[in-house]
C-alpha cells in the first residue's frame, strides 16, 4: 500500500525528447487514456470495478494511465488500484482545449479562480501520497500558451505545486 522510487525526467540525448528513468532505470512510457466510466459517481466507491478497469490497461500492456483534463481527478478507490497493481497515473486538472474559443469556450475559464485554485489544492492534497502518481498536468490541449489557462490559473497551478508537491513533474 505504499512505494518508494526514484523519478527523473530528462531531454534524450538522441530524440531531444522527453525520456523518464525510473529507479536509475530508462522506462518508455505506454499508456491510455482514462476518461472514468462512472460521471455519474453510480459505482464510485466499487475497488472492485476500479481494480477490474485499471488491471484492462494492464493488460493491453500499458505501463501509464492519463486521467484526461476534460473529465475528473479521479476518486480514491482508482488510485488505490493504481498503487495495488502497479500501474503509473499521469493527472491532468479541468482545462481542455475547449477553453481556447474555438468551440463556443472562452479563454477567461474559469470564472472563479478563487474556487478553481481552491479544488486544485484540495486535489494535490488527496492524491500526492499515491505512490502511482507520476505527474501532473495543467490539462489537455492547452493552446496558447499564456492565454489557456489564463495566466492566473497558470501561476496559481504553480504555486500550489511548488508550495505541496514540488519534487514531481508538472
């Protein structure tokens, strides 16, 4: 129910790409895209779903789960099977590609920093001590730059990750 390891994002000599070494070990990332199966929190506290659905991707050979920034951070019962099984959870928080004006959303999303900041450190809080938790992410499709997220999102994400969980990726 818990882990120790040793993380290390790099620029790849070869690729000029992001690589990741593992325990001092080079690991190539494989993974899918999570968008939970239950928005309607109907099984939310079933380990056994959850333990079913993550050990599916287990079993397709990935070694990373993304939990897609347009969906959810997901509930504990998911990162518990994370953790149990061994597979690495890359979180994106609630931005997507949407908030860039292109499809009716507006790049002044949220409307409450306040309250979005507010749910982005009670999430850093919850899930940080996961020992599935490889990284994090500002969101999904964010474009461009210093305009999605607007530049208080942006520097509040900062902060909270520097403040609460300043030694892994974001």
């Amino acid at each position: 129910t818990y882990g120790f390891r040793k993380t290390e994002f790099y620029i790849d000599a070869r690729t000029q790409g992001w690589a990741l070494r593992l325990n001092d070990q080079p690991l190539f990332l494989q993974g899918g895209n999570w968008i939970t199966t239950d928005q309607l929190l109907r099984h939310s506290a079933d380990e056994g779903r959850y333990a079913d659905e993550v050990r599916l991707h287990i079993d397709m050979g990935f070694n990373l789960i993304r939990v897609w920034g347009g969906g959810i951070a997901e509930r504990d019962p998911f990162y518990k099977a994370a953790d149990r099984l061994g597979i690495l959870v890359y979180q994106e928080f609630w931005q997507t590609g949407d908030n860039n004006g292109r499809w009716g959303g507006s790049f002044s999303y949220p409307s409450d920093d306040s309250l979005y900041l507010s749910n982005a450190r009670s999430t850093v809080l919850r899930l940080r001590n996961h020992p599935s938790l490889l990284m994090w992410g500002m969101g999904n499709e964010l474009n461009p730059e210093g305009l999605n997220p607007k530049p208080s999102i942006a520097d509040g994400m900062r902060s909270i990750f520097t403040a609460l969980d300043p030694d892994r990726f974001f």
